[in-house]
C-alpha cells in the first residue's frame, strides 16, 4: 500500500476534500477494475467521461477520488482531489506509485510518423547484442531484458508504461527504447517520465482523424522534445524539414543525422541489391541486410544513440552489420517459382511510397510489382485516396482489399482508395473485398520474378471487424498462397 499525498507529489491540485494522510492499494482510471481502497482517476476520454463513473468506483470500494469536476455528493471516508487535468494527474500519481522508475533507467523515446517500431526494436536487439539488460516498449510488444509481454496500443497507458518500467528496475535493466504516439503525448501517457533522450525520425500524413490538422500532429511530437531536461539529448533527422522545428525549444543537447544534409552524423548508400545494402556511415562502410532508404535512415539514428549512449563506434557498425529486419517491416520470401513477397507496416501515404520507391530501384525492369493494399476503419479517411494513388501510379498491377475495417464497410473504404486512381491507371486496379483472396489473387496473377507487396497490416496477426478480432497474417498468407500455387 501507499500513502495518498505521497502518490499525489508534484500534482496540482485545485482542491482537496478529505484526508491524503491515508493507505490506497491501487490506482485505476478504469471504474470496473476498483476495489476496496483503490485510487479512481476520472479521465475524460475520446468515447467516454470517466467523471460518470465516479460513484460506482465508490461503490465499488475506492478510498480516494482524483476528478476535474468535483461530484454532487460526496461519500464520507473517501477523499475527493480536484486537479486541473486528469491525464497529467493520472501521469505523475503512476509514477509517484511504481516510485518514478524511469529515473533509474537510460530511457529514450522515439518518435515520428515511421521507423518507431524499427529504431526502438534495433536498439533493443543491438543493445542486447552488446552485453546490457534492456528493455524495449513497442507497438509490437514489451521486452523486460529477456520476458515479452503483449502490447496493445503504440504507447501503453500511464499505469502499464511505469508497471512494465518497475519491472525493468527489478531485472537491473540499464536501458530501455520506446515508441511514442502523438495519441501518447496528446494523452499526456508520456508526463512524469524522465528521458535520457529522444529521437525524431519523420514527420508525414498521418493521425489526422484525431489532431484535424498536421501543424496539430507535428505540435503533439513536438512537446516530447519541448518537455526533455537539459540532461537529455534530443537527436532529430534534419533531411525532414520538420526536425528543426522538433529542436526549437528545447534544452536538451542538439544533435542531427542526415543522407543528403550537413549533419553531426551522417550516412550514405553506397549500394543496393534485394539482399541489402552498402552503407558509409562516420567514413565506415558495413553491409547491412536491412534494405531501401528509409532503413538507411533508420540505421543512422540507431549508429548515432548507440554512440550518444557511450558505446564504442566500431563495435557499434559490426553489431549493425548483424541486424535482421523487425516482423512486418520489409520482411520478404523468395518462392520456388523465384515470386518474391514482401510485407510491410506501410498504413500511411509516405510510408507506401518510400516501400515502393524501394521495390522500384532494385528492380531490373522486367518484373511486374503486384500490390494489396487497403487502408483501416474508423481512422483518417483523408490519406485513403492519396494511397490509392500512390498503389495505381507505382505498380503494374493493384488490389484494394481490407486492412482493419473495424466499424466501417469495407466497400466504403475502398471505394474512398479508387476515388484517387488516375483514369490512365484504372485498368491495373483489381477489388477484392476479402484480404485473403486478395493475397491468393496476386500470387496468381504472378509469374516469375514478379514481386507482390503486401502492405498496410505488416506484424499484426489480425483483421478487426465490427470490434472482433479473427486471426490473419498477411506474411503466412502470402507464404502459404505462394507455396500452394501448383498444387
């Protein structure tokens, strides 16, 4: 147990009813998971208030209430705490009650529209490769040096990020690399922690279904490195004209990484084939097997943490040169028919690009390049015709399909992705409303060194319709079509 008013240090509060000289158990901002003593935090969320269920947390056992609006009635014996914003509230009383474990790590967080699950996963791995216990927090899943646990969302909720933190300080963990969201920042899942740095890959279309405008996405990311401590070091990637904007404010130490730019780090593709590429990094060549130059970039601001955080430069590229690709990030598979599959994360207009401008400058011209694509349910409707665009005008040959659907038709979400083919490219566009028979189609439309793009889901092993959850992977699809294709 803890005492309320050492949980509640560093929180603003408004007003106060009750004692804060008392024991609580837990902290939840979910009504249904209070019991006896319990701290309820009443969040005003996108789909509910948390403020209406104040009185059964109550009923439910809490001892303590934490609310932006205080309620009518009030139940002797519980403590009722008004603050200002119940999720900067909700983040300091997390990590006041895991006792502020990030303060006992190396903690970096990494942002952009992409490359997040690729830098924080490499680091993860190269860290590891390299003789630390570390911890990884990542939209594919949480690492506590050695044990895996699930993740569900890019940046976890404040209770499970400082949870799965206090763990890491158990099992001695020095470092840890986590992904953070423009939701996460907005949500304020990130307040209260203490980074040792942050890492800025790339700002693109994205989110825009929740922020409405981009200087409002591209202000959320931005925060993180307004917020980091002059301890800190903020490393951005200047070939996106947004990275200075990310160092505006800060007073963590400047530092840059670039291809094409004057940086402090700065890489170079030397050469490219299916199976990698040569990179000049820091005057070094190494061959990595990570390919396209967004991996480049990718590889630069993991060189460039890696030496910020004091590890040595040379052992730093052999460790490089031995990373394999992240599940779901231009994971490729060669049939016996020498059919080449990749699949790829790519859900954002300059995501699908960059993987087909990729394809397309490894390819020798002979080859057709097959692309599923869909795009997800209930999100931003406004890239869905720019990434039908995109698919059309960069592959000899396109099926829409769907991605998640969640709440929305499928046919409605595709019919939004033709409305951006280009009436020249309207003859490559194929709709096959089922992923699965998608991915089968293109397999047989294939022939021979052809190459088929399967985008949008990358490591996800699911399709969300109607809130339920089947399991589906596209790269067992792919591999399992391609391989039954004579049989």
């Amino acid at each position: 147990m803890k005492l309320l008013k050492d949980i509640l240090y560093g929180v603003s509060l408004s007003a106060v009813s009750g004692n804060t000289n008392v024991m609580v158990n837990h902290v939840h901002f979910d009504s249904r998971k209070v019991e006896m003593d319990d701290v309820f935090v009443a969040i005003r969320g996108t789909l509910t208030d948390g403020h209406k269920y104040i009185q059964k947390a109550v009923e439910s056992g809490a001892k303590a209430v934490v609310c932006e609006e205080l309620p009518e009635i009030m139940v002797n014996g519980v403590t009722y705490v008004k603050v200002v914003d119940s999720n900067s509230a909700l983040a300091i009383i997390a990590s006041n009650y895991f006792d502020n474990p990030s303060k006992n790590l190396k903690l970096v967080g990494i942002t952009g529209t992409n490359g997040k699950t690729t830098v924080s996963t490499l680091l993860y791995r190269l860290f590891k490769k390299a003789g630390y216990k570390v911890g990884l927090v990542s939209t594919i899943k949480v690492m506590v040096d050695e044990k895996e646990y699930k993740a569900t969302h890019t940046t976890p909720d404040v209770i499970t990020i400082n949870e799965h933190l206090a763990k890491m300080n158990e099992e001695g963990v020095e470092y840890c690399f986590m992904e953070v969201s423009s939701h996460g920042i907005h949500q304020k899942r990130t307040k209260g922690l203490h980074f040792a740095g942050a890492i800025f890959t790339n700002l693109s279309h994205d989110h825009l279904d929740y922020h409405k405008t981009f200087a409002a996405y591209r202000d959320t990311k931005k925060i993180l490195f307004d917020e980091l401590p002059k301890s800190a070091f903020a490393l951005v990637n200047i070939d996106d004209k947004n990275g200075l904007v990310m160092l505006q404010n800060t007073k963590a130490k400047k530092i840059t990484y670039a291809l094409k730019s004057y940086a402090d780090y700065r890489g170079q593709i030397l050469e490219k084939q299916f199976t990698g590429q040569l990179l000049k990094i820091d005057d070094n060549e190494l061959w990595t097997r990570l390919i396209g130059d967004f991996n480049a970039y990718n590889l630069l601001a993991i060189y460039a943490t890696a030496d910020i955080l004091g590890l040595e430069r040379i052992e730093v590229l052999r460790l490089i040169s031995e990373l394999e690709t992240v599940d779901g990030r231009f994971q490729y598979f060669i049939s016996k028919e020498k059919i080449k599959a990749i699949v790829d994360y790519a859900h954002t207009p300059d995501a699908l690009k960059n993987v087909l401008m990729t394809i397309n400058a490894l390819r020798t011209g002979n080859e057709n390049v097959i692309t599923v694509v869909g795009c997800g349910g209930d999100r931003d409707k406004s890239k869905r015709p720019v990434m039908g665009h995109i698919a059309s005008e960069m592959s000899n040959q396109v099926i829409f399909t769907s991605d998640n659907p969640r709440g929305e038709a499928p046919s409605t979400i595709i019919q939004e992705m033709e409305a951006g083919v280009e009436p020249q490219n309207s003859n490559k566009v194929l709709s096959i409303e089922d992923r699965k028979q998608a991915i089968k189609t293109a397999c047989k439309l294939a022939v021979p060194n052809d190459i088929i793009l399967v985008a949008g889901k990358g490591h996800e092993t699911y399709q969300e319709t109607n809130g339920v959850r089947v399991d589906f992977d596209d790269f067992k699809e792919v591999k399992e079509a391609l391989n039954n294709l004579n049989k």
